[in-house]
C-alpha cells in the first residue's frame, strides 16, 4: 500500500514514522522548508513509548505524480483548503482519505471535493509538539489513532489499512462505528476547549476557583448536542468526560489554549463555532459554548488587528 502523509508535523510525523519503522511505504507531502529539514535530519521521534531517527521520504505538492493508495490528512482546520489543493492529484478513483481532524465539519468540506465514497472516519488523540529543531516530541504515553467505515461496519479498504499499523506501536483500532466515537471524542475537546480558553487556566484551577458546576454544565451541552443528532454519550465515556472535567488538581488544558498563549491561529470555528451552529439547528440550548465562541472570536479578531499592524 502507498500511504501519503498530508504534512510532516507533529501528528503527521508521529503516526507516519511509526508506520516508516516498520517499513510500511510511506511518502510525506511537505513544503520546501520542511523537505529540507527532513533531508538534513531524518525524521526524528523522541518519546518514552521508542525513539525513531529514520530517513524520510518526502515529495512537494508539484511532484506528485499519480494516486496512492491511502492519504492520511492531519493539518489544523484552518489548514485544511491548502491541504486539499495540494493533495488533490494524489486522490484517485480508489484513494482512501482518511482524515484526522477534530470535529466533523470537515468532513462535509472533503465529501464536496472528493466524493463521500473517498472519506473515512478517522481521529487521534496524542500529545505532540515539534520542538525548534523540527523533531517530534511525544509528550506522555497517549497515541491512539481510530479508523473506519462510516457508513458501515468495515470493509476491506479499513482491514488493509488496519494490515499497515499491524505491528507499529501505535495504539490503534478499526473502528465499526466511528462516526459514534467522533462525535465523542468532539464532545470532550469543545467542553474542554470551551471551559479551559474561556478561564484562560487548567481544569484544576478552574475547579479551584469554584469552577465545578461550570464544567459539568458545558459538558452537558455539548453531550445535548451530539445526543440531537442520534450519538448519544455512551455511558462509559460519559462517566470518563465527566472525570476527566472535574479532576481536582488536573494540569489539564485543550491545545487552543496553547496556541492562544503562543498567540497563533486556533479552531474555534470548527470545533466550537460548528457544535453551537448544530445546537442552534437542532433548539438546543448551549449558553456556555455560545459564551465561550465570542470569547475566541473576539481573541481571533485583536490578533487579526494585531497583525496588520506590524
């Protein structure tokens, strides 16, 4: 199988050199920068699960040639037209897509453009940054990747994917309802995006703080939400969220909390602004992700004016 990475960061980077150490057929689709960076370092993990220092094979956009066999797509949301016009010819009439996105909004963005019988489902949940050198650095021991079908059970494009990560040691499964675990996994980031960027602190602190009914309110307005549209929280990761929400002394904060401090670009859009525009659709009440939406809009808004004035 002929795998294309979408971008050779930090998740790209990750679940892509896992499948290069077992010596899977896997091509990273970079911009020059980065392409020169992987041709003087090799493709460098470091983590506490095995450090990997491999060469990298890489191709620009104006490169490719033909179709693979498989495109796994990893950009942030605001990312994701570049990465469809620079992936574009590597889609063909059997291309598997498989996406890595948060949220579900782009994968009605994917369907437009490739077709719904190219997309699968797919998500991750992992801890990783690129430090200065362009390494990857695995930050705890999470490294889940999930896959499937998502109108059906499986099929064998899902098993010969599933073939590819047999072996790495990356947390994997072929998922025969993803759809249901995507709209879980969407409902835990926005509560604990929303609650984490709009307290500006960690799930401790804001517990701390007296924080505790606020959490669970926004948790359950995003579970409202995803309950609107026929994927009710199973119990288990009900009780899971709710854990990890309410932890006394968690560290605990979403990515676009991060990149808010960094004062970089975040997903508001997609991961907060398309679950209050799903409750709006469906009446469901979500005064906190509603609160929390303007909260990031109005942050995007003086780092865009921020920006032209430089």
């Amino acid at each position: 199988m002929r795998i294309l990475i979408v971008g050779a960061g930090a998740v790209g980077g990750y679940f892509g050199g896992r499948l290069v150490e077992q010596g899977r057929d896997v091509t990273f689709l970079v911009r020059p920068k980065r392409q020169a960076q992987l041709a003087e370092t090799g493709l460098v993990i470091n983590s506490k699960l095995g450090d990997l220092s491999q060469p990298a094979k890489t191709i620009l956009a104006e490169h490719i040639a033909g179709p693979y066999d498989l495109v796994i797509l990893s950009p942030k949301a605001y990312d994701l037209d570049g990465a469809i016009q620079s992936m574009s010819k590597a889609v063909g009439p059997t291309t598997a897509i498989l996406p890595l996105l948060n949220g579900m909004k782009h994968l009605d963005v994917l369907d437009e453009h490739f077709g719904a019988d190219k997309v699968l489902g797919g998500l991750c949940a992992i801890g990783v940054t690129l430090n200065d050198n362009g390494h990857v650095q695995h930050l705890n021991k999470l490294h889940k990747i999930v896959f499937g079908e998502r109108g059906a059970t499986s099929s064998a494009r899902v098993e010969a994917i599933a073939a590819q990560f047999q072996g790495t040691i990356s947390d994997w499964k072929a998922s025969p309802d993803i759809a249901q675990d995507m709209w879980e996994k969407w409902v835990f980031l926005s509560s604990l995006a929303g609650l984490t960027c709009l307290f500006r602190a960690s799930v401790g602190d804001i517990l701390v703080a007296g924080g505790d009914s606020l959490a669970r309110q926004i948790l359950d307005e995003a579970q409202a939400v995803a309950s609107a549209y026929g994927h009710p929280t199973r119990p288990q990761s009900m009780e899971d969220n709710v854990k990890q929400l309410t932890l006394a002394g968690a560290p605990t904060t979403a990515s676009m909390l991060r990149d808010i401090e960094k004062k970089s670009p975040i997903e508001a859009e997609h991961v907060i602004g398309d679950m209050v525009g799903r409750a709006e659709a469906k009446g469901v009440a979500a005064p906190l992700l509603s609160i929390a939406l303007v909260h990031l809009r109005a942050y995007e808004a003086r780092r865009q004016r921020d920006l032209q004035k430089q």
